[in-house]
C-alpha cells in the first residue's frame, strides 16, 4: 500500500523563496543557476521518502556555510522550526564561515570524523542527497573538461574529492544502504576511473 506523499505547503515555498534570496548566483566554474542543485537534492530526498521538515531542509542545507552561520540558523529555527534547523545544522561543516580558518581538508575531515554519531535518518538522507547530486556533478564536469576542471579550485585537488567522497560512500554503505548510495557508488567509481586514467596517461606523457 502506498503512503500519501507529504504536504508541501506555505512552509516549503517559503523556504524555496528565501533559498532563492540567499543563493541568487550560479554554481562555481559554471552556468548554472545554484537553485539547480537545491531543487535536485530537494527532489532526490523526497522520492527517497522525505516528509516536508526534510524537503525544507534540503532546500537550505547549504544556507548556514555557504555564508549565513549561526544568525541564519536562528532564523531557520524561528521561522521553519527545530527540526528544519537541527537537519541543516548537522548537514553543515560549520556554523561559522565567516571565521572559521581552517582549511577545506581540514572541515571534511572533521566532518567525516562526526558522521558514525549521526543516527537522524533526516539527517543521513538529506545529506546523502546532496552528496549524490555533487558526485555526479563533479563527474559530469570532469567528463567535460577533463583536468582543466580543477582550476576552478585554490584549496582542492582531484585527489582530495575523491578522499572525500569514498568516506563519504564508505560511510553511507554501511548506515544507509538503498538506491541513493547505489548512485553515489556509480558516480565515485567513474570519478576514480577517470582519475586513474588521466593519471597514467599523464605518467606515460612524462616517461615519453
């Protein structure tokens, strides 16, 4: 028997209409409007089975480090709910951007280090959606433009993304296996075969 799908009401286009205030440009390197990646995340953690707090969360997971931090937050909170920004909060790799100095390794690293105390399914689906939406991004980018993608990048290399998204899918695997890790799976393993490629080609490029 199939459950009712959620209720998206005022709640979800307010949050939809400030996710478009706060994220009015386009995503890095590209032309495409950064509204694509929130509605594509939205959408992955609705068919996945996410009720209303979560498709809000969504909409805004990247709202607090992207630039907003901890006022922001305390908005989300008065204005969705607890829920909405206990989901966001945790989806963030941190609550200050503006002074929080270290390095992106160092956040992923940390972030990472935090997921196994994560038992919220809101939490774990939103985040893998969005983690799913940025493996495949990142794959089809590369697909594109081959290594002259990561010039987009001053603080990350191919090799630490594919670090990151193999905890990532490590992680996942195991708490929360299903049809977003299977996709997130396909896309870390083209990034790794795309990368191993390159980097042979460019080994036999030197040796020659």
């Amino acid at each position: 028997m199939f459950k009712a799908p959620p209720a998206l009401g005022e709640r979800f286009l307010a949050a939809v209409h400030l996710a478009a205030e706060i994220h009015s440009g386009r995503r890095l390197g590209t032309e495409i409007p950064y509204m694509a990646h929130l509605l594509v995340v939205t959408g992955l953690v609705l068919e996945d089975g996410g009720d209303e707090d979560q498709a809000i969360a969504a909409m805004l997971h990247d709202s607090v480090e992207d630039g907003g931090g901890r006022q922001l937050l305390e908005r989300l909170q008065r204005e969705f709910g607890e829920r909405v920004a206990e989901i966001v909060a945790a989806c963030s790799d941190t609550l200050d951007p503006q002074g929080d100095r270290r390095s992106w390794r160092e956040r992923k690293v940390a972030y990472v280090a935090h997921l196994p105390d994560v038992y919220d399914d809101g939490v774990l689906r939103v985040a893998l959606a969005d983690k799913v939406n940025n493996a495949r991004s990142i794959v089809r980018d590369y697909r594109a433009e081959g290594q002259a993608l990561w010039d987009r990048f001053t603080n990350k290399s191919a090799a630490d993304q594919l670090w990151y998204y193999d905890e990532l899918l490590r992680f996942f695997s195991k708490r929360r296996p299903g049809p977003l890790v299977e996709d997130l799976q396909r896309a870390v393993e083209e990034f790794a075969d795309m990368l191993a490629a390159d980097t042979i080609e460019a080994a036999t490029y030197r040796v020659g």
